[in-house]
C-alpha cells in the first residue's frame, strides 16, 4: 500500500470545515466548506496526475 502526503491546500480546507462545523455556522457555509475540500482533494489530483506524466 502507497501512503502519498496530504497537500496542504486540502488540510487547510478540512481545517475550515471543521471550525465551520465547530462554530455551528449556517448550512450554506459548511455546504461551501465541504466543496472546498472536494476542488482542493480534485486539484492536487490533477496535480499529482501531471507529474506522473511528466
């Protein structure tokens, strides 16, 4: 089993999501937060398959 870092960029926004979710923000904010995680994880993706190409 390969264990590959985290980025930082994705941290950063689990991070958000968490204090979102601690400090009971709105639904609209924890919505935004949870998408944040997804474009950050789907980015270092596309990264990540970039350098493997090149």
């Amino acid at each position: 089993m390969q264990v590959y870092p985290v980025p930082v960029a994705v941290t950063q926004a689990r991070i958000q999501l968490l204090v979102a979710q601690a400090a009971k923000a709105p639904p609209r904010i924890i919505d935004d937060a949870v998408l944040n995680v997804f474009a950050a994880k789907n980015q270092a993706e596309r990264e990540a398959i970039v350098d493997l190409k090149a």
